[in-house]
C-alpha cells in the first residue's frame, strides 16, 4: 500500500509542507481535534487558498458547539495545526492531507485548558520535572466487533436493538450459505477460516494503518464469536500514541465501512458474549534504560510496585476517563475475562492489572492495565 505520511523534509515548516502539498497535487487539507469525549471533528480548507500565515495565525472555530468546550458569551476559540500529524487521508475522494490540531483561548495566547490534547502534552511534560523517569511508554491492544447490521429505536411506542454478524450463532438455522461455519458464544479466541471470516477485513485495516504511520504487532479474532477482533499497536510515547489511537479508531471504522460491516468499539454491545477491552501496557524509562525491570514480585522494581500502587489506589477515580460509559461496566463482570478484582498479578486475567511473563528481558518488563475499554478519550486516559 502507497505510504500515506508525507516526507520528513515536507514537516519542517508551513511552506515546505504546502509546497509538498502542490507537488503531490493534494487538493484539500483537513483540520481535525477531538472534543473532551475524544470524538474526533474536522473542518476542510482547499489547498489553493491556504497560505503560511493561516499555519501561523491559526483556524477560527465556535467553541460553544464542540462537547466540553465553551458557553456562547466566550465561544471564539483557536486551532493551530501540529505539521508533525500530517497524513494523507485514505478515504477521502479528493486527494486531502489531513493535520491534527491543538485548540488556543484567542484572547490570551494561552493553550485551551479543555483541549485533551493539550492536557496530554502538560502530563508528558511533566514527568521529568519529577525526577523518576523521562518517558512513558504505552501499547494498547483495543478490541472491537464488525457487525453486518445494526438496527435500533427508542420511540414513544418501542424500544429495541438488533445486531446482526456473519459469524453470529444465532444465525446456524439460516439457508443462506454464508453463515456456515459459525463461532459459539465466548469460543472466538483463534480460529483459522472458514471461521474467521474477518481475516481480510483485518489485514486491509493493518496495511491502512502501517501505511498511516501506526506500526502493528499483530491482530487475530477475539473470543467473543461474531466477529470480535484484536489490533495491537507497537509502543510509543503518550502523546503520540493517544495521537495513534484517534487515528486507529478512525482507521478501523472506515476499512470496516469500505467492506459492508459496522465496526462498534462499545464495551458490551452483547450480553452473554465477552466485552472489548482496551488493555495498555505501560512502562517507564529513563536515559534509555528501562525501569521496570527487577528482582522482586514477578520480577519488578520497586519503582514499577510503587507505579503499580499508583494505578490501584487512584482505580476508582480513573475509571471515569478509561471507562467513560454507562455501558462500560456492563463489561466488568466475572466469567468473560474481564479484570473484576481491584489487584495485581502475574498471569491473572481477572487482575485489574496483570505483569506478563512472556519474557525475562528487562527490556520487555512492563504493566498491563486491564481496565480500560475503547470507548476511553486516549489523552484523558493515558496519562
């Protein structure tokens, strides 16, 4: 697939990446931020009337119509666009560079305090001002489902839902041919084709994502049995991997769109079949060398029990960032995987945090926050 992230030279200022732009006969630049739920919103400006002064002096935009933003009296608000995230769109029909961006009260200068964003570049700011560590590292491994059909009202007379998935149980008394070989309930964890029937689906959102910037270590069928699937992407720094995760979640609805399926990253959108998760892996650094790694409990640090203490103490309060929904905790119950014990341990899926021992690396060594759903604003979750 054709790479979808402009050249280095292309992201050093305004006029090398418009002059980039009118070589590659791009037509349009996207602007895009998210809101404080993390839902991404986007406004389009054509190529031929973008200057570098726009770059520098930034997008107008009405903060009182954004969730989370401003009220009418106070609504002009500002975004200027961060070169670094620029990359050309894979769905749009128009060839359209698509850059993130950063929100600014207009009157003072000063970044938006509301901006997610923004509170995940003070958080990655912050922790080498304490003196324990330089960066932070996290690998999440999201999970989502791909439906065939969604269907749903709430009205004055009814009320109801209906899903529908080509690997649904429920469909084994249809006559139609394609749904054969289909997965029980909670028995998804691996299967080959026929079973898997989203292997494809999969590999396409894969190579989207690789061409977009966003490195993946593997993917495979989950176990929940209508389609439930697992994309995990390589480590990277906070703000660069909640960058990732806007983009991910972008990615993966479009490529599921483009093959007729409905890609939902809801936490339980079936009862009796295993929820999406978004565990992250976490570690810290410092100086290059990893700080994770020891001689005690499952061989930690005690820099890495102290972090770990951290997280479970302050669980309750985090979990309205990382489980933001009512339906989130639909998924924390016993029997499905899910973490429902507020502890840590090695190997224990049930922990609300687990140590892997899949390596004696010190490298290696990290925390696995199991928690977390996809439904979570990655620059309110993370840090």
């Amino acid at each position: 697939m054709t790479k979808l992230v402009p050249p280095d030279s292309a992201l050093e200022s305004p006029a090398a990446l418009l002059s980039w732009a009118r070589e590659t006969e791009i037509a349009e630049f996207d602007f895009r931020f998210v809101d404080l739920r993390g839902i991404p919103q986007h406004f389009t400006i054509p190529l031929a009337i973008l200057s570098e002064d726009d770059f520098e002096d930034g997008f107008g935009f009405d903060g009182s119509s954004i969730q989370g933003f401003q009220f009418i009296n106070e609504s002009d608000m500002i975004l200027k666009a961060d070169l670094s995230t620029a990359r050309i769109d894979p769905f749009f029909g128009f060839p359209t560079v698509s850059v993130k961006c950063d929100v600014y009260d207009p009157i003072s200068g000063e970044p938006y305090a509301n901006d997610p964003r923004g509170f995940a570049k003070r958080a990655e700011a912050y922790l080498p001002t304490t003196g324990i560590a330089d960066v932070a590292y996290f690998g999440p491994e999201a999970e989502f489902f791909l439906f065939s059909n969604v269907q749903y009202n709430t009205s004055i007379n009814e009320s109801f839902y209906r899903v529908d998935s080509h690997e649904g149980f429920w469909n084994s008394g249809s006559e139609d041919p394609s749904m054969n070989y289909l997965n029980r309930i909670k028995q998804g964890y691996f299967p080959l084709p026929p079973n898997d029937k989203i292997q494809d689906v999969r590999a396409d959102m894969v190579a989207t994502l690789m061409a977009y910037g966003i490195e993946v270590e593997l993917h495979h069928h989950e176990v929940g049995g209508a389609a439930q699937a697992e994309i995990d992407v390589r480590y990277d720094s906070l703000l660069k991997m909640a960058d990732k995760m806007i983009d991910f979640k972008y990615i993966v609805k479009n490529v599921a769109a483009r093959h007729g399926l409905i890609a939902t990253f809801m936490p339980k959108p079936l009862f009796g079949d295993n929820g999406s998760g978004m565990h992250v892996h976490q570690s810290l650094w410092s100086g290059g060398k990893p700080l994770f790694g020891g001689d005690l409990y499952a061989d930690l640090s005690q820099t890495a029990l102290y972090y770990i203490g951290g997280v479970l103490k302050h669980a309750p309060a985090l979990l309205a960032f990382t489980n933001p929904t009512t339906n989130s905790f639909r998924r924390l119950v016993p029997g499905y995987e899910a973490p429902v014990n507020l502890i840590y341990s090695a190997r224990n899926r049930s922990a609300a945090i687990r140590i892997p021992m899949y390596s004696s690396n010190p490298k290696a060594k990290r925390v696995e926050t199991r928690f977390p759903d996809p439904m979570a604003n990655p620059y309110l979750a993370f840090p």
